[in-house]
C-alpha cells in the first residue's frame, strides 16, 4: 500500500488552531504522515488578506516549525494569477504519478461551498477530500443534487482512502473548534485577547508586525 499524501489550502490570514488542530487529529485517525500546508494566492478581484504573502508565509513557519507532521508549499503563492484548487492538483497528480493516493484537506464550511469552486468535480478525479468538521456548520448541502454527488462519493472507511488514488470524500469525526481568522483579526483590532486561539510564536510576530491592528 502507498502512503497517503494530503493538500491543506487557505488563505491562513493568519493560521490558527483551527487549522492546526483538527488536521493533526485527522492525520492520528487516518495514518497521514505528512501534510502539505499550501497557502494560496488570493485573486486581485477578492478581497485581499491584510497580511502580505511573506507574512501569511512567515506566520505559517512558525507555526509548523515544531510540527513535523506539516511542511509547506508556495507553488500557489508565487503565482500572479488566480490559483485554482483543481489545477494544482491537476499539476500534482502528474508530478505524483497515477496510482499514488492523494488527498485534499477541507473544513465543513469548505464542503458546503464546494460546487462552487472552479471545476469542481475534476478535484475528485485527483484526490480524495478529508474534511474536518467545524461549528455552525451542517454537514448536508443545500441542494439535492449535491447532496446526491456527495453521497456518492462518500466513505466512512478510511482504507478505502489508502487503496484508491482519489475520488472519496471522507467525513472526519475531528473536535470541533470554534476559531476563525476573521475572529482573530476582529479581536485583535479591538485591542482582544487571542491566546488560546493561535500558537504564542505567531502571536508575537502579529504584535511585532503591527498587523490587524486596523
Ligand atoms: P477567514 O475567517 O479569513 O475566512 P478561516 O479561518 O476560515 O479564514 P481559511 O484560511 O480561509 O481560514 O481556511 C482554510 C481551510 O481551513 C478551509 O478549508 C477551512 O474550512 C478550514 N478551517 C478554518 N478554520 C477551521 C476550523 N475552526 N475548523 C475546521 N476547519 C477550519
């Protein structure tokens, strides 16, 4: 069997516990030795993070510089152009070869999202999706057809995830964790406290950048 191999991508304005947190769970409950944190470029169209690209970086060295579970890629960060989920797995699936097994790492909101996302369906043509729960959020779609795809992609076997290269959708049953990078910045600008939310070392480069302070 081949080592499953898994993608979590965000904006990570800035990374938190609840990123850190559940995937590190999921990664003991499936047998995922390494997760490839891509922090993506965000389209000059959306609404840009507050903190730049090197900082949204920085912030996620630090916060994986004790975790060896997690490294880092910036192959969406470098880019100019809009990055899309299924074009970087597209690009990864043809650098992995066909038969390796490869995820892509979501939290509940990110599922109920997902037919939205640019080609959508072809995501699952390269990989599985793991998701994390995350409070607020129902775990069916708003429309049926949606629901239906869902089902059929879904498995509560997590070998299954080992033996085929792609194409399941898999429900972790992961703690909920109700942090958001929006909640964070709105604290921080009103001058709140954040501690528990977000790994002390991010916290001081938040304070010695002066970011999200406006
Ligand atoms: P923002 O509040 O700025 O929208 P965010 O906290 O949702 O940001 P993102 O960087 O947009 O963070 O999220 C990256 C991925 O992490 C997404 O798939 C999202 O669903 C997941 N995620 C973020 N926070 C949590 C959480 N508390 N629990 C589970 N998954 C989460």
């Amino acid at each position: 069997m081949t080592a499953l191999k898994a993608m979590y991508g965000g904006t990570f304005d800035p990374v938190h516990y609840g990123h850190l947190k559940p995937v590190e769970i999921l990664a003991n409950l499936i047998g995922l030795s390494r997760v490839i944190i891509m922090p993506n470029n965000v389209p000059p169209h959306r609404p840009q993070p507050e903190a730049t690209s090197a900082q949204r970086k920085a912030m996620l060295e630090l916060a994986i510089a004790d975790k060896p579970l997690f490294e880092l890629d910036e192959r969406e960060l470098q880019r100019d152009t809009p990055s899309y989920t299924s074009e970087t797995l597209k690009a990864w699936r043809s650098e992995q070869g066909p038969t390796q097994p490869l995820a892509f790492i979501i939290g509940q909101d990110s599922l109920l999202n997902f037919p939205s996302w640019h080609d959508y369906e072809s995501i699952l043509e390269n990989a599985h999706l793991l998701v994390c729960r995350r409070p607020g959020y129902p775990m069916t779609m708003k429309e049926e057809a949606h629901q239906q795809w869902l089902e059929r992609h879904l498995t509560h076997n997590a070998d299954d995830l080992h033996c085929a290269p792609a194409g399941k959708i898999y429900l972790a049953e992961t703690p909920w964790f109700n942090i958001s990078a929006t909640l964070i910045r709105e604290r921080l600008q009103k001058g709140g406290s954040c501690d528990e939310m977000l790994p002390a070392s991010v916290l001081a480069y938040i304070h010695a950048q002066g970011l999200y302070r406006s």
